[in-house]
C-alpha cells in the first residue's frame, strides 16, 4: 500500500530505478535492413549487455511483432510502468519519429530514439574536436550530409543547436530542397525548411564543391574521392555507414584532415556505445522525466571533453569505446543538464 499511497516511492522500492527496455521492431537493423523481430533478439541482447558493461544498467529486449505504429505505442505504454526509460532501436523511418514523439508526449520517463539521438551526440562530440583541430569554427562550417533519415535529421538538428547554418542533406534522389516534389516525407520537408540556405540543386557532387564536412549516414560508394577532392580547406570527412562506409580511408585519406568511420579497424571510430550508456545511467540517477536538447549536448560535450588537448590529433577526434572515463563523464553532464533544466525527480545523483 505504500507506493499506492505514495507512487513517487517506486522509483526507490522497485526495480524501475534502474531499468531500461530496449524496444525493436527489427526494421532497420544496422547493416541488415527488415530483418524482423525474431531475428532482431540478439542484437537487441548485445544492446542490452553494452548497456550494462558500461553504464551499470540493467536493460531487457524487447523484441515486437507489430510494424503498426499505434500497436508498438499502445505496447510500451502498457509496459512502461515497470522501466526508468524506453530505448527505442532498429525501428525504420519515417515511422521512428511519429513513434518516438508519441511515446514523448504520453510517457512520464525517458524515450530516446538510440539511432537518431545516440547517433547525433557522437557524431557532434567528434565534429567539436574536428573543428578545434582545424581551427574552424561550428558558425562557419559548411556541412553536406549524405542520408536523410533517422540518423541524418537527428545529427543535424543538433549541429542546428550549435549554429551550424550551412547545411545540405542528399538523398538518392540528390540534394534536398525547399519546393522538391519527389522521393519527400514529412520529415525530408522539415530538412528542406530547415537547411540549404541558398536552395541548392544538384546531384550530392554538385553540392560539395567547397564543403568542410562531409557526413556519412547512407551507404557505401555513396561519394567519390573525386567528391572529396572538391571540398575545402583541411576538409573533414565522417563516412559512417556499416558495414562498408561511404568512402574507404585508405581512398580518402591521402585528401582529407580527419576520416572517421563507424568502424573498430580504422581510427577514429564513431559508435553510440560511447553515449547512451552514459546518457541513460545519467538520466536514471536523478530520476529525470525525459531526455532534452540540453541533456544531449552536455554529452557530447563531455564525449569530447575526454580527450585533453594534448591528446587531440588527427586520428584521434572520438574517444575509444573502450574508454572507462566516458560512461561516468557522460553520466554526470547529463545529470548536471537534467536537474539545471528542471526535468529531475532527485536533486542530487543516486
């Protein structure tokens, strides 16, 4: 009777104060596509033991059969009462964001979108270094983005936050821009609103003639090293698709600053696992009630933080996944930015 009486005290007297499900649909599984949700369970256990390994968090997959959007939000509203915060993983665009902002809005604990969110905080964690590296301020940056999905919208709403202006997403279909009639969605308009403030055409080598960044977020063979040939000045380029990244280091590297990949046999590599252990063992210590713009950007900046700058050279922009002071580091921003914007239940960290 007593949480019944007081329903604040099962944050104390239950397991919810330190669980996370991890939420699949196994429709977009990394470097697999529409695999499905049987098929999805290991990846969605690998998550899980990532989550515990270095964030000491106790997470359970959670696997549905279901692609309906109503059905998956129906679902994990009715689970929800038994987690800290839902971690949504491998759910196909455009449905991930009507998903996401769904279970936002009715939900009273976290909901982060790992593909776009996780993505978006490592990937400007290494952009910070990167820029410091080349001496480039964020306002000045020319950015061109190959993929405009969950990941693509995702990271550049942050470099949006960080004033990051000049930026041109391209699809298959080419660059995306205001009044573009074909292969749109909802969310590619949001892009065209939002971004290209000249309102450039073209083919992705059209547009990347003069670009500082070049990122990755589609699939391989996706620019040319005659594409990376066109940038700018110490140009960085971030080729993050997996398995096979969108140009190989060994190509582009004799014409680049910076290469990163999302790859362990390459320098450099850009993996989630450096954020959301952290990003939810963070959230989970003072019990916030969701996870805001402010909570991520203090992440990446503690990601980027961990290297001094004494440490930070060209193939060394991102921390190692392996780094123990990560996790922590992470932790404690984003447990500072839960209760500095209003969103903790505890004023101090567990």
């Amino acid at each position: 009777m007593h949480i019944h009486n007081n329903p604040e005290s099962v944050w104390d007297l239950t397991a919810k104060r330190n669980t996370v499900a991890v939420v699949s649909d196994g429709t977009a599984v990394l470097g697999l596509g529409d695999i499905g949700p049987a098929a999805a369970m290991p990846v969605m256990e690998g998550k899980a033991l990532l989550f515990k390994e270095f964030g000491n968090v106790d997470a359970w997959p959670i696997c549905l059969e279901t692609k309906d959007p109503d059905e998956i939000v129906e679902t994990v509203k009715r689970i929800a009462v038994g987690f800290g915060g839902i971690n949504l993983e491998d759910i196909s665009a455009p449905r991930c964001f009507e998903i996401e902002d769904r279970l936002r809005d009715e939900l009273d604990i976290p909901v982060f979108h790992d593909d776009q969110h996780g993505t978006a905080v490592v990937v400007t964690a290494a952009i910070l270094n990167a820029a410091k590296l080349v001496k480039k301020n964020l306002d000045e940056l020319s950015v061109v983005v190959s993929g405009v999905g969950a990941s693509g919208v995702a990271c550049v709403k942050m470099l949006l936050s960080y004033g990051v202006t000049n930026i041109i997403g391209c699809d298959r279909t080419g660059a995306v821009y205001r009044g573009r009639e074909g292969n749109m969605n909802y969310m590619k308009t949001w892009f065209a609103d939002h971004t290209n403030p000249d309102n450039r055409q073209g083919s992705l080598s059209d547009v990347i003639e003069g670009a500082d960044l070049f990122l990755g977020l589609s699939g391989p063979g996706a620019v040319t090293v005659g594409d990376i040939q066109k940038m700018g000045r110490d140009p960085i380029v971030f080729a993050m698709a997996n398995p096979d990244p969108e140009i190989l280091p060994h190509e582009a590297g004799p014409h680049v600053a910076i290469m990163a990949t999302g790859r362990s046999d390459f320098a450099n590599q850009i993996n989630n696992v450096s954020a959301f252990p952290g990003i939810f063992r963070g959230t989970l210590d003072v019990q916030a009630s969701t996870i805001n713009e402010e909570m991520k950007k203090a992440a990446a900046e503690a990601i980027a933080g961990t290297i001094t700058t004494r440490q930070l050279h060209a193939d060394y922009v991102i921390p190692s996944v392996f780094n123990r002071n990560v996790a922590p580091a992470v932790a404690r921003a984003v447990s500072r930015a839960a209760r500095a914007t209003g969103v903790a239940r505890r004023s101090r960290s567990i």
